[in-house]
C-alpha cells in the first residue's frame, strides 16, 4: 500500500493483479518495515521485563529470578534498541526515496535543499542530519512540501513534476480508461482500443493524482507526523540509554558511580524509573505506527488510489455495526489481558 510493486493494472477486470510474487515478497520497503517492526517489539517486550522485575525489587520479591532477567532483559533491550535505530534509518532513507512528502511532513520541512539539518524542535536542530538520514550523505538533497508540491530537479538531474501536472496527467489515464472500456464494449477497431490503452499505461502512474482536487490535499497532517516521529525517536533514543545503564549497573561496573547500589547494582529510584517506562515503551510503538498511516495520507495505495476513492458498496451501517463490535470486542479482550497480567505478576513464578 505503501510502496506498491510486483503489480500490474488491469483495464480489463479493473484490479491490480500481481505479476511477481518475489518482487512482492522481497520489497526492500516492506523488509525494512518487517524488520523495524519486529526490533521495535522486542524493545517493548524487553522494557516490560526489566520494568516487571524492578517492581519484585522494590518489594523485596523473587531477587534470583529478577536480578537475572534484569540482565537478560537489558542484554536482549540494548541490542534490540540499537536494532531498531538501525532498521528505523534505512526505513527513513526509503520513505526519502519513494514517499518525499511523508519525510517532509515529519520534519515539517516546507523548503528543502542540501545540508539540511534534523529539527530536535522548533528552533533546535542537528546540522546535516536529515540529509544524513535521508541520503547517506550530508550534503544530500531532501526535498520539501512546497518544492514537492511544484516541483523540483535534483543536483543529479531527476526532475519530479509538479502536482498539478500529475493530476493533468492523471486525469488523462482516468478518461482513457474509460474510453478503452466504452471501446472494448462496442466492440470498436484494435487502432481505436491500443491508442487509448497507450495513454492508460502512459499516465498509469499518475492514476490516483487525477482524483485529487486541490493540490494541497496531498500533504498529509504535519503536526501529527512532526510530533509522533519525535515523540519515537525521543523514546527510543532513551531506551538505548536506559538499557545501557541498567546492564552496566546490574555488573557494577564503573565502581565509583554505583557505591550505593542495591543486590543487582542498580540505585534504588532505578527501579521507579524502570517502571515508569513499560507505558512509554507502548507509547514509542504506536507513535511510530501513527508516522506510518499518517504519513501516507491522503493514499490508500500510494500514488494510485486516495482514501476518498476507496469506497466500497457496504452500506454504512454495516460498517458501522462492525466497527463498533470490533471495538467492543477488543476492548474486553484488552480489560482481561491486563487483568491477567496483574493478578500473575501479583502472584509471582511457581517453583518446582
């Protein structure tokens, strides 16, 4: 949806249809979002378990057990966190290659250009970091909203058309398929039905730009997008931290900074802390869930089909009553998952 491949439009059933399974299977798009979903999993999972520990700690409860899942924990964390930043940068350089409105979106960068630096917030930045990110190259070019919106040529020469012009041009595809269908019924000359198809495939990838009215609906919200990325990368740059420490202090190592440590090494107000960070753990995984469906606003498919198209001939009420009963479903299988993961965290691991 994000970064369609593999597949191929069809004039005739009106479906993208797959043509490669591999190029499908294999999207380095797809691999990187895999990947960083995954690492990212694995940080909360990890932050959950030093988290539940620390609290045995602080009451006194289960300390084998927990000084070394502690260790583990941060062990199986730090790696994952750096696994993370690592996958979240190769997925920053593809958004950069395939959907440049998304990154200018999170950056709130509305003039793009060279050597351009990563906003900390309003007024703060890191020199050449987004064109670092972005490009593996701090002088790299990274386009903006506004040069995206009419245009630009980068510094190698590739020139990206205005929105305007790919919406000409897709309105140019949407008409020729509709002529090719009219000609296809009518049964008119091959000459008639190729020419219109030639255009099709001509402006197919602008198809989905001829249903947008007004070019600025392809930007989508940037105070969404701005705040949920940092609001990811604030917390994950911390979990990196906090893991490191944790894992040095759980081996007591430097002496000199842990001299009033506990049995895992750990200061005491570590153990509040490490708690306090099982919910922003959650908050950092769906802060970058927010960056991934905001950002490819307003598309279904990117470049081919917007939401306002995506329609379907449900009756809104059925859509309504099945929203509604998923709610309510997941709502509850939410309220008892808590529950039981209060009353065994309570009542601690059995022992045979």
């Amino acid at each position: 949806m994000q970064y369609p491949v593999g597949c191929a439009f069809n004039p005739d059933t009106m479906r993208n249809e797959m043509v490669s399974f591999f190029e499908v299977a294999l999207s380095p798009f797809a691999i990187s979002k895999f990947c960083h979903t995954v690492t990212s999993a694995w940080v909360v999972g990890a932050v959950f378990c030093v988290g539940v520990c620390s609290w045995y700690m602080m009451k006194r409860r289960e300390p084998r057990l927990s000084i070394e899942s502690i260790k583990i924990g941060a062990a199986v964390g730090l790696v994952a966190s750096l696994l993370a930043a690592a996958t979240g940068h190769k997925s920053a350089q593809d958004v950069a290659a395939v959907q440049p409105m998304k990154l200018a979106a999170m950056e709130a960068l509305y003039d793009g250009g060279t050597d351009i630096g990563l906003k900390v917030v309003e007024g703060i930045e890191v020199p050449y970091a987004l064109s670092f990110m972005a490009t593996d190259d701090i002088h790299g070019y990274v386009p903006g909203v506004n040069n995206i919106l009419n245009g630009y040529t980068t510094p190698d020469g590739k020139v990206e058309l205005p929105v305007e012009e790919k919406m000409a041009r897709g309105r140019k595809a949407i008409e020729a398929l509709a002529a090719y269908r009219k000609a296809k019924q009518e049964a008119a000359e091959d000459s008639v039905i190729n020419k219109q198809l030639a255009i099709l495939n001509e402006n197919m990838p602008y198809f989905g730009y001829g249903y947008i009215r007004d070019k600025q609906e392809v930007v989508p919200p940037i105070a969404v997008n701005f705040w949920a990325f940092r609001i990811m990368v604030g917390l994950g740059s911390l979990f990196i931290l906090f893991f490191a420490v944790v894992l040095a202090g759980s081996y007591g190592w430097p002496k000199c900074l842990w001299r009033d440590r506990t049995i895992t090494g750990l200061p005491k107000w570590h153990y509040a802390v490490a708690i306090a960070l099982i919910p922003l753990a959650y908050i950092a995984s769906e802060s970058g869930w927010l960056v991934a469906e905001f950002g490819r606003q307003p598309w279904t498919i990117q470049d081919m089909l917007p939401t306002w198209a995506a329609v379907s001939d449900l009756q809104s009420s059925s859509v309504m009553i099945t929203f509604f009963l998923f709610l309510i479903l997941f709502t509850t299988m939410l309220a008892v998952e808590i529950n039981i993961l209060f009353k065994q965290i309570k009542k601690g691991p059995e022992f045979k």
